[in-house]
C-alpha cells in the first residue's frame, strides 16, 4: 500500500510576523516558514497506518521556501520518500492552485490514499481535501480523527457536533483530511534531524497545471484593534467571590 501526504508551509508560530508594503500578504522575508501543525497530524496519521500495514508513505511539498526542510523533517518522522513538485510560478499558498498542483503529482505518484490536514492559516475553511477528492475524482472525508485499513478500505473516524464520531468506510484510492492523528506527532531529536539531513534524498517532480483565476482575493489585512486590558482583581477568597458576585450584577448575569 501506498500513501501520499501533501505538506503545507505556515509560519513559525514563535516569529513575530509583520505585513507587507501591500498591506494584503505577511512579510515572508523574516520569518521561517514550517510545516502546517495540521499537516503534521496527517503525517503522522500516515506513519501510524505504515507502522500497522507496512505501506510506504511518501511525502510531497509544493516548491517554496522552507519545503526541503519540511521534507527532510518528515523524512526523519517515518516518511520512505519525499518528493518536492514544481509547477513553475504558482502561489504555493493559494488553495485552489495548490489542490491542482497536488492533484498532478498524485497522477504521477499513484498512491492508494492520499492524507493531507484539515486546514492551513490560508485555508481556514478547509477546502484542500474537498478540491483534490474533486480534481482527482477520489471519494473524500475531511476533519478525520483517525484511519485505519480493513478489508482494503479505508476506515475513518470522523467528528460531528455535540462530541458525536461516525466511522466511514472509503473505496480506495480516497482523499482524507485529518484534524488529528491517534498520537500526537512524534519529536524529532537534533541527532535524528542531522541524520535525515544526510539520508533524505529528495526527489523533484514537475507538473503543468493551467492558471486558474481566484475566487476571491484579500482586499486588505490589519491587526486586531487594541482595547482595553483586563481588569485584576485582588484580595483573598472571600474578597474576591464578592468582587466577582458585584461584576455579574453589573451585567446583569445574577440578580439575588
């Protein structure tokens, strides 16, 4: 069995991050670009579902800044190959686009599931899984908690609301969208990451997707408007049940 996860790039949450002159985009010269914690839990996903099978996962990034190194961090998680795809000037981090470009390699690629995360900081809806599973005509299920391989397909725990789980079973080859793997993702030491820096060989794999116009465009981005802090209460217990208690009826929440 064969599994492909498609990586994404977010910014490292511990950089500062700054807009551009455009006031429409981050500034990407100054801050690191590393895997999507959500892709991170498909990774992990697949590595879990090779360790059960023996399938081999191969994991793929979009050309960018940053994506060698992701791969080679993947490599070191339990991926067999990495596969970085170049599609020529295409916005690694447009939804759309990146789905096509996917999709291609996928063709190339051929596996039996393909795993990707729910959702990335540019793809707050979770449209990816939906639009490869469209452009690739694969059955899909997205916000998955788990997989597993019985009987040759693909079994998904899935999450609904009101803490509610239903177990799909997917015909193989499918599309899934993972929100968490069944452990978290494993660390990787600087000694096995050096490691993987001389191991990982990295394919390359170009494709040719045709240029899509987006269906919407940012207009503009700004920070959250600044307010005002919150207020500390003092005292000891009894000091501050009553403080809280004279808050509430102020708001109208408690009224004895």
């Amino acid at each position: 069995m064969h599994i492909a996860v498609a990586l994404r790039l977010m910014p490292n949450p511990a950089d500062e991050l700054e807009l551009d002159d455009s006031r429409t985009d981050i500034d990407r010269d100054y801050v690191d670009m590393v895997i999507n914690e959500f892709d991170e839990q498909a990774l992990e996903e697949a590595v879990l579902v090779k360790e059960a099978t023996g399938a081999t996962v191969t994991a793929m990034a979009l050309e960018a800044d940053g994506a060698e190194q992701a791969l080679r961090i993947a490599y070191a998680r339990g991926a067999d190959r990495s596969v970085l795809i170049g599609a020529g000037e295409v916005d690694p981090y447009d939804t759309r686009t990146a789905a096509l470009v996917f999709a291609e390699a996928v063709r190339e690629l051929a596996p039996d599931l393909l795993l990707t995360g729910v959702q990335t900081p540019t793809d707050l809806f979770g449209q990816t899984a939906p639009y490869l599973a469209a452009a690739l005509d694969w059955p899909q299920a997205s916000v998955v908690d788990g997989v597993e391989i019985v009987d040759g397909k693909a079994h998904v725990t899935q999450e609904y609301a009101g803490g509610r789980l239903a177990v799909l079973a997917l015909q193989l080859p499918a599309v899934v969208g993972v929100q968490a793997a069944k452990s978290p993702p494993r660390y990787v030491s600087m000694a096995r990451l050096r490691q993987a820096m001389s191991e990982a060989s990295i394919e390359t794999l170009s494709v040719t997707v045709l240029p899509t116009p987006p269906a919407s465009t940012i207009a503009s981005l700004a920070r959250p408007e600044q307010t005002s802090g919150a207020t500390m209460l003092e005292g000891d217990a009894t000091d501050l049940a009553k403080q809280i208690a004279a808050l509430l009826r102020e708001q109208g929440a408690l009224v004895s």
